[in-house]
C-alpha cells in the first residue's frame, strides 16, 4: 500500500513538473480563438510599438523598421530599391529620402531637374491634401495593427518556442496558409511576431509600451510645398 501511495506521489509530482504554463501568464490554457482575442486587445491597449519586418500589399514589398505611438511615429520604409524615413508628430508628416526616391515620379514638378541636390538631408512636409499623406501615414498610426493582426481560417494552437528570447505560443490559421501569431507567454500576452496569410510578409513586433519620445526637425531641414504637392484627380 506504501509503495503504491509513493508512487502515485512520484507520478503526480512529475505531473506538475512537466506542466508547460507553469511560470506564465496562462493563456497557453485558453483556445485558440481566446488567445488571439487576448492578443488583438493587449495591442489595442499599448502605447507603443516596434514593427519590423516585411509587408507585401498590392504587389508591392515594404520592408519596415517603425516605432509607433499614441503621438507620432519614426522610422524607416524601403521598397523597389529606394528607402525614406517617416516622422509624424500630431498630425505633421515628415519625409526624408534617398536619391532614388527623389527621382521617381513621387516629387513635385519643380524639382525634376535636380531633386536628389536640393532635397539633400531635408524633411520634406507632405501637404494633408496630397493623396501620398494618407498612404504613408497608415505605417505611422497605431490603429494600422488592427489591420495587420489578421488571421484568416479556422484557428488552432501550434509550437511554443521564444520570440525574442521570451516564451511564445503559436495561434494559425488554415494550417498556417491563413496566416499565424506569437503570442508571449510571459506578462501581457503582446503579439510577438506575425506571418501574414498568403505569403503576405513576417512581420516582429517589440518594444510595447515603452517610451517614444519624438523631436521635429529644425526648421531650417524641412521644405514645404503644402498644396504644390497635391496630385490632381486627372493625373
């Protein structure tokens, strides 16, 4: 009788020892479907972010490396082999560019002749009429993960393994063809990285809630075309 007891006793001890949520913040328990809801809603709740990576949207490849926040945003977008800055402070959208971008059909007229010399190390401004402003500040905003964290099929749980070094679980979608989130097992369970359904990009996700402090440019770096740069319904 001893030896049965102690041995139930071992059982249940190696029981408790293999428990895999032992030490997290227990939503590897939850369904599939819970832990993207509680994922969705500690994004929707944070003040700031770091997205880096590759999104894929229209035929079009953006590699990101943006820190959002509740004020404005700072970072670096590069595609079809030219690369810019973003900074958004309130509702100010500033651009600073390589030679490649300057001279794509992005710049305003009067610049054609030497775009890459005198935009130089500037910020260009970019007017809220210009059909561009709405485009580029979409990367800028914090509500853009409303968006981005987007799973597409029936949900299941796959691997725990770290993101980051911090302990995730998967949540996917179709297998994986509709797309998969790492969710952190450790404190608020953040989105850690995203595989977007259909080849659509990979993007990490860091830094929540830490400070983003952000500084204008001096006025003497920034250029301002305000309406010269609206593009008209025709064009």
């Amino acid at each position: 009788m001893g030896v049965a007891c102690a041995g139930l006793l071992a059982a249940a001890l190696a029981a408790c020892g293999d428990d895999p949520d032992k030490g997290t913040n227990g939503i590897g328990r939850l369904s599939a479907e819970e832990i993207e809801q509680r994922a969705r809603q500690a994004a929707e709740d944070a003040s700031s972010v770091r997205l880096t990576g590759t999104v894929i949207s229209d035929g079009a490849s953006y590699d990101l490396d943006v820190r959002l926040g509740e004020e404005g945003a700072v970072g670096e977008v590069s595609s079809q082999g030219s690369e810019f800055q973003l900074l958004r402070i309130g509702e100010d959208l500033y651009i600073k560019a390589d030679a490649a971008f300057w001279q794509s059909d992005a710049v305003p007229e009067e610049l054609d002749s030497d775009p890459a010399q005198q935009l130089e190390g500037k910020y260009l401004r970019v007017a809220r009429e210009d059909p561009a402003y709405e485009q580029l500040s979409t990367f800028t905003r914090m509500d853009v993960l409303d968006a981005l964290l987007t799973l597409d099929g029936e949900r299941e749980t796959g691997d725990r393994e770290e993101v980051g070094g911090v302990r995730a679980i998967r949540v996917e979608a179709d297998g994986g063809q509709g797309g998969a989130l790492d969710v952190s097992l450790i404190g608020t369970p953040y989105p850690l990285r995203l595989e977007r359904g259909g080849d659509a990009g990979v993007l990490r996700l860091d830094d929540w809630d830490q400070e983003l402090a952000l500084e204008p440019p001096a006025e003497d770096e920034i250029v301002d075309y305000g309406e010269d740069m609206v593009t008209s319904a025709g064009e």
